[in-house]
C-alpha cells in the first residue's frame, strides 16, 4: 500500500486522499478540499518551498551531503573549488573539467578599477565590511549589463564563475578599506584561500604564501559552510531569484539576509559569550544561568539538526590543526569545559541541544587573525556558490514567482471618517 494520508472536511464530511511522495505532501490537492483555506505556518518550519536536488539535510540523524556525497568525505578529500563545481553542476568534475574550471575562477578574481576607486573607496573608513560587501556585489550588477540575460546558458554560467571568483577579492578588499590598508590584487598563482589569505594578509613583500595548514583549514570550512538547505539566505536567493532579478542582485539579498545576527552572526556570538564566562571556574555558573533561562548558550542546538550537527565534529579536528600552528586560543579552554559540562547535562542531552558549526568556527577564524567583523563575510564567500546552485536549479525548474499567503488578523471593513469626527 503506497503511503497517503487522508483528511476529512468536518464541516462538509468529504474526504481526500493524498499520496506521501519524497516525505511530503502537495499543498494543491489539500486546496481541492479546502479552497480559501491557508496553512498557517511562520518562518516556514513545517514548509516545503522547493524540491531540491543540491543538498541532503537530515537533521534527526545528523547527516549532511551535497549531491548525495557526505559532507564528511568532501571535508576530507576535497576541495572549496571542486565543491563548488560539484554544487553548480551536479556531479563531481573530471581532471579536464576541473583545471578549466579552476582557470576561468582563478581568472576572473579581479574586479573592475572603478568598482574599487569609486564605490568600495567611497565608503566611510569605518564602514561594517559585510554592508560594504553586499553594496558592492549588488553593484557589480551595474557593471555586467549582459547578467539580465538569464535565460542565455553561456551567459549565466560566465555570472556563475565571476561571482564565484569575485566575492574573495570583495571581501578583502572590504576588510583591507575598514582597516585604512592599501588594496591588494589577485594572485593567479595561488589557490582559492591561499589567494583570499594573500589579499588580507599581504604588506610590502613580493609574495605572500599562507601557511599551508591554515589554507588548508580556511579551504575546508569553505567547504563546510558551501550549502545548507533552505536556511533563511538561501530562500531570500531564490526568493528575489524568482522574480528573475539578476545573479548580483540576487546574491546581494541572499548575503543581506546573511548579514542579520540570527543567521550570519551565530560564531561571533559564541566569542562573545565565551569572553563573557572569562574563565574555565565560571563555566558551572554560568551553564546553571543557561537553565534557568537567564542567559542563551550560544553555538548549541540547530533549526534543523536534532542531533550533533556533523560539519561540528569536523570543524573540531580542524581547530586543533590550526591551533598547533597559531597557538591555543585563551578561549578554547572555555569552549571545551563547556561543551563537556552541556554534554554531560540532561537538561541540554534531552533536549537534543548539541555544538553546531559556529560553536569553533569563530575561534578558528579569531586564531587566525580575522576581526569578529568579518566572520559573517567569511560565510558569504563559500556560500556564494550553494546561493548561486539554488539560483541556477530555480531557473532551470521554471518557478513561478514566490508569493505566500497570509491570514489578515487586521480590523474588519469601516468607513472612512473625517478629521472632525476622530
């Protein structure tokens, strides 16, 4: 018997049967039943608003994969760019495609001179490097007329790989005005985060070459942070996607629904809450504070993830690399004594509250040198690619445009009245 669900109308006594098909249901066969009748459903919890096939999120058993590949598997194999690939097109690349690939990335890294002079030049000195880098993503649209040319698959996939390959020079360069340094060109001859690390980092030497284990460590959180299902970024991409905005467009209001704290900014919350404990002697307290509801354990618990979040195991054997190289980070010590007091706590184990991905992440990018300001930039980079596989599947299923609906709990009709009668 295949697996259906039935619902009766009690107010009429019909009945409908609807078939369970990929764990869902389709909304328009309930409609059938009850025309006007909307599901009422906020922030979307229980919705399905796309059938994807760029990312597998199983949050009951921990499970995450990009293509049907564990996410653990490409964190250990593979690479940011090679992920990429595999987000944009569907399946891993050949070596050919590959080295093409990496090419036409490597080579459209550089932005245009007036980008930079007149807008990204034009910002306050101390203007946040997330608001300069949405600002001027959205402005590459102004530069690249031909992207309105949705439809033209060439022409896409070119926006594709600019987009890819430009969102580490805007970001850096966001960082490099914010701090009063000079701005820093592409380097072909390095890797993706080698490259990225050489815009930050370099001064006045020829070359700047990353230490390989910290590349390599910034490589796989890219990885980590490439995709994640429907999270509030993403639908804001194929939100604005359906409305055929263009790919700049589009990536802007995905990174500006990045930029709000309850999305973008969970790491750097767990810094601050870790500079708040201050020492390894109030951590008991301050869990106790945590279950009396005074306080938030920050970088524990997930939307999704029902059990421990598995980028969160990875990224703690990742944090221990780059530790041997940076040094321990004084809040590390902190974060461990925490995480093994919740852990070993009913009140979080019942309730399912494990460390998710932002609970090491911002000591990792702390360690490495970045400024809390440019944690939720550091996001934006990788995730560019998963927005931009969104926004390639949307188009090629056709979506209509997005537009829930919504129950009116306003007042009922009344009459307009003059000023002398209010």
């Amino acid at each position: 018997m295949a697996d259906t669900i039935t619902i009766t109308d009690n107010r009429s006594g019909e009945s409908i049967e609807i078939p369970i098909i990929d764990g869902g249901v389709d909304s328009k066969q309930w409609a059938k039943l009850l025309p006007g009748t909307w599901f009422h459903d906020p922030a979307f919890g229980t919705t399905s608003g796309a059938a994807s096939a760029i990312t597998e999120l199983d949050g009951e058993n921990g499970i995450l994969r990009y293509r049907g590949y564990p996410i653990e598997q490409l964190a250990e194999h593979s690479s940011y760019l090679e992920v990429a690939y595999l987000l944009v097109f569907g399946d891993l690349p050949t070596l050919s495609q590959f080295e093409d690939w990496r090419y036409q990335v490597t080579h459209h890294t550089f932005i245009h001179e007036n980008l930079r002079k007149h807008v990204m030049e034009g910002f306050h000195y101390d203007a946040h490097p997330m608001g300069m880098l949405v600002s001027t993503v959205a402005a590459l649209s102004t530069f690249y007329k031909e992207a309105k040319q949705i439809h033209d698959r060439d022409v896409l996939m070119k926006q594709v790989v600019r987009l890819i390959a430009k969102m580490p020079t805007l970001a850096a360069g966001a960082y490099r005005h914010s701090a009063g340094m000079p701005f820093v060109y592409p380097d072909n001859s390095l890797d993706f985060a080698a490259n990225f690390l050489s815009m930050m980092w370099k001064t006045a030497e020829p070359r700047y070459d990353a230490n390989p284990v910290l590349a390599r460590a910034l490589d796989v959180l890219f990885i980590l942070h490439a995709d994640h299902e429907q999270n509030c970024s993403t639908t804001a991409m194929r939100t604005v996607g359906s409305a055929h905005a263009d790919p700049y467009i589009a990536t802007a209001a995905a990174a500006a629904a990045l930029y709000g704290p309850r999305h973008g900014g969970a790491n750097e919350a767990v810094i601050r809450m870790l500079g708040t404990i201050g020492s390894l002697d109030n951590v008991p307290a301050y869990v106790e504070a945590v279950k009396r509801g005074e306080v938030l354990l920050q970088g524990f618990g997930h939307r999704v993830y029902k059990n421990y979040d598995p980028r969160a195991r990875i990224i703690k054997k990742t944090a221990d690399e780059v530790f041997q190289v940076t040094g321990k980070n004084p809040l590390l010590d902190i974060a461990l004594k925490l995480e093994e007091t919740a852990l070993n706590d009913d009140y979080f184990v019942s309730r399912r509250l494990y460390p998710n991905v932002d609970f090491y992440s911002g000591l990792i990018y702390q360690a490495m040198g970045f400024p809390m300001d440019m944690f939720t930039v550091l996001f934006a980079i990788p995730r560019t690619a998963g927005w931009l596989s969104h926004y390639v599947e949307l188009l090629d299923q056709d979506s209509r445009i997005y537009r829930p609906r919504q129950l009116y709990v306003g007042q009922p009709v009344r009459d307009y009245t003059p000023f002398s009668e209010r």
